[in-house]
C-alpha cells in the first residue's frame, strides 16, 4: 500500500514538472544600454581634438540586427561580428548620407533592444524577432 502512494506521488511530481516546463514564458525581451561614450569612433581617429557641429546638432543613428527564433532564441541570420562596430559605422554613414561633414561620434548611446517585424505578406504568421544594436550620437569632425 505504501509503495503505491509512492508510485502515485512521483506521478503527479512528474505531471506536475512537465505542466510547469511545456507552459513556461518566452524568452525574455532585451531592451539595454550597452555603453555610453563622451567620443567614440571606428574611424581610425589620430587625433581627439575635435569641433562639433555647433549651430545645429546632428544627431545620426545606426544599427545592426540579427533574426533569432522567437522561441528558442537560436540565431537565424544576420552578421553576428562586430556588431557594436557595424551600428557606429552605419550612423557615421548615415550622417555622410545626408550631406554631413564628420568622421567621428560624440555624446553617443548604444542600446541593445528587441525588435519584431511583422511577417511578409508571402510567409507563414509569426512575426521575426530582431536583436539589434544602436548606435546613435552626434557627427564631429577633427578639429585642425
């Protein structure tokens, strides 16, 4: 008799943790600050003496992302080196894009945030889950 309750409690244990894993949360969301810089740059600078564009400040953004699975979070696609390089070189671009002058970032931000795409109109419902790094802070250019 004994040995019976046992057998019925290791069952209901049992049931119990495979209830608790199968209804367990997604993974979490990232939204963090990775870094925050009075002057960075991926640009090769030689120099820190540098002038901002004063009149008007330009504020430039960039970013690189990755597709995970929503799910598990295994990586899917998307450059996975470098990342915090690829988003400050993108806002430096960005900035080059519109006709700015500069060659380097100062007061800059970098977040790290998840992302969901909706799906494309020729794929199945779920959306993409993006993990993307962003670099925004404002164009300078080195001072002569």
């Amino acid at each position: 008799m004994k040995m019976a309750n046992t057998v019925k409690m290791l069952a209901i244990v049992w049931m119990g943790l495979l209830l608790y894993a199968c209804a367990s949360p997604s993974p979490p969301l990232i939204d963090r600050q990775l870094g925050l810089f009075t002057v960075a740059s991926t640009q090769n600078v030689s120099h820190l003496r540098y002038k901002s564009l004063d009149t008007i400040r330009y504020r430039v953004k960039g970013q690189s992302c990755i597709e995970v699975d929503p799910h598990t979070l295994a990586y899917i696609k998307g450059p996975r080196d470098d990342r915090v390089q690829r988003a400050m070189d993108a806002a430096i671009e960005s900035g080059h894009d519109q006709g700015m002058k500069g060659d380097l970032l100062i007061n800059v931000r970098i977040r790290e945030k998840t992302v969901f795409l909706p799906p494309r109109k020729d794929e199945d419902a779920s959306p993409h889950r993006m993990e993307c790094i962003t670099v925004d802070g404002e164009l300078a250019e080195l001072a002569q």
